[in-house]
C-alpha cells in the first residue's frame, strides 16, 4: 500500500467505525452460532430422550430392565459415536425429556438455554419453583453461576414471602413482574458474598463499604433495573447536613430508592429519618414525569410492632427490609411460606 493510500485511510475516523462496526458483527455473529448450536444440541438430546422413554415403555419387561437397557445403549453408542454417552448422560436426556414433554415440532423451538442450565433446572423436584428460574434464566440471560447463586441463595422462596397467594403463582407463571414498588422485595436480602462473618463486629460505614466494594453482585440481589446513583448523598439544612448511605435508580419503575443501613435493631427513628429522605427527593430531585422515591431501611433486626405503627396504613414508599449474612436454609424459608399459606 502507497503512503497516499495509508493517509486517507488513517486520517478518516470512520475508518475506526469501520473496524469497530465489523468486530461488533463478528462478536454477535458468534454469540449467535453458539447459542444456535446450543439450541441444537440441547434439542437433540431431547429427542433422544424421547427415543429411550419411548422405547423402555413399549414393553412389561423393557420397562424392567430399564436400567440394564441404558447401560447397553451407552456401550454401543460410545463404541459408534464416542466420547458424551455415558449411562448417566443418557439417563439425564431420558429425565430431560420426562421433565419437558413438549410437542416433537415444538421441541427445536422451545429450548432457549445450555445443557447445562437444564441439568441443574431438572434437579428442582418443584414445578412451579423450577419454572420460575426457566422464565428468569431466559429473561436475565443468567450464565449457569448466577441460576445456582441465585437458587442456592433461595430467591424464588424469599420472592414468595413478600407476596400473597396469587402473587406467588404468578412468579411460576411469568417469573418476576416488577410493576408496582413492593414488586422489587425479597425477604430477607442476601449479602453472603460481601465475606463477613455473622458474629464479628463491623460499622454500618464498615457495610457499606464492602457493599460499594462488590457492587455488581448488589445490584444482582436487588433484583431488575437497578442502576448506583450515589453514596453518602449529602442533604443539607442551614447548619445541619444529613448523608443517604446509597442512592439507586430503578428505571422499571422509573423512580428513585433509596437505602439507609443499619447494623442494630430497627427504631422508629430511622423510619422518619428515611422519610425525611424521601420527601426531600419528592419534592427537590426527581422530575415531573418520574414516580414518586422509595425508601428502604435495610436492617439486620427488623421489627415489625415498629414498622406497623409508625409507618401509615398500606405505606406505599418507606419499607424496613431484614438482611443476613449467609445463605438462608430453604426448610426454614417454606416452613414460613406454609404458615403464610395456612
């Protein structure tokens, strides 16, 4: 290439356009044949699940030797095919497609996740609870780490503890609708990845921190839409400055939450102090076309003899929400869903 040639192209910004608008094309060209094969793969196993149970319940003694059937199949599967038909893959597309028993012309349409989500959503023994983490895995684009994260941190129970009945069935129907303020709680919230031990001494600065620290993974706990805003947002009065531990941003709900934390018991001060909060952001920050501020008082100790008289009646903006350190036991968490329920 002469050098009149190399000066119009290094000399042109599109030229760097150029080059960026081609590798955006490649990388979603390549995100597209991935998942295209994924599809594929994961439908393919479907089908032959389908085959197995098909085959296993054309017979009374096929259907005893079930077992004895698999482990041949694997043999000479692996002696055609190679490497990927071991008796406990093949016995997991057979639960796959038991689990999935969609229409054969549907099947290579119906699977929008990897192998691998589905070998984890199989072992959810619960429906409903199964296919609330399908709808979210699909919504979210959850990667395999964060659908375990988010069920072994007990997310769909902890949903359904802040909602009643009917709310409960619409999480297994259409995963989490985020609609009205009291959509985005959970009960408790999770904090486990900040790494601080349950029985050691550390500030609400100290918390706040370590929550600033791994925010991404904060912004996964709260849930959709969520987007930092601000920390220790200073509010001032004359002489008096009052500071907002965190400022967030829900753009589902199109308003702004903010959180206060707290290390200690729940007072009827930091209610009003929240409210404080609130109605100064009502009144000075948001704009004519957003919703109005939520206020959340996250607290270790929630108590809710304090919540209930001294927020108004069905309060629609000031919550006190309870978080804890560690994973929850999901015993725990259905044995309170059952006592809501009875």
């Amino acid at each position: 290439m002469n050098k009149e040639k190399t000066k119009i192209i290094s000399s042109k910004k599109d030229y760097h356009n150029l080059v960026v608008g081609i590798g955006e094309i490649l990388s979603q060209g390549r995100k597209l044949a991935f998942q295209k094969v994924n599809s594929v793969l994961t439908a393919t196993y479907w089908q032959i699940g389908k085959q197995i149970v098909e085959f296993q319940q054309g017979g009374k003694r096929r259907a005893e030797y079930g077992e004895e059937i698999i482990k041949q199949l694997s043999t000479d599967l692996a002696k055609r095919f190679g490497k990927g038909f071991s008796a406990d893959n093949l016995e997991n597309m057979r639960r796959f497609y038991l689990s999935y028993q969609i229409s054969e012309t549907m099947s290579r349409k119906s699977f929008k996740l990897s192998w691998s989500h589905y070998l984890k959503l199989m072992r959810i023994s619960d429906s409903a609870e199964r296919k609330f983490y399908e709808i979210e895995c699909e919504k979210n684009s959850w990667s395999l780490r964060e659908l375990c994260r988010q069920f072994d941190s007990a997310l769909f129970e902890r949903l359904a503890l802040s909602r009643d009945k009917q709310e409960v069935k619409k999480l297994s129907e259409k995963g989490q609708l985020i609609e009205k303020p009291q959509d985005i709680f959970k009960e408790p919230y999770v904090l486990e990845f900040l790494g601080l031990d349950e029985n050691q001494r550390y500030s609400e600065n100290e918390l706040e921190s370590a929550l600033i620290s791994n925010l991404e993974k904060f912004l996964l706990e709260l849930g959709k839409g969520f987007t930092f805003v601000a920390r220790q947002r200073r509010i001032t009065s004359g002489v008096k400055h009052f500071y907002i531990d965190l400022v967030f941003y829900n753009r589902l709900l199109q308003c702004f939450v903010l959180i206060d934390l707290k290390i200690g018991e729940l007072k009827h001060q930091d209610l009003g102090q929240m409210q404080m909060y609130v109605n100064y952001f009502d009144r000075e920050v948001k704009e004519k076309n957003e919703n109005s501020t939520i206020g959340i008082v996250l607290c270790k100790e929630n108590d809710k003899f304090v919540v209930e008289y001294t927020l108004p009646e069905k309060s629609s903006q000031i919550f006190a929400k309870q978080y804890q350190l560690y994973l929850p036991k999901k015993e725990e968490l259905l044995a309170q869903i059952k006592k809501m329920a009875g």
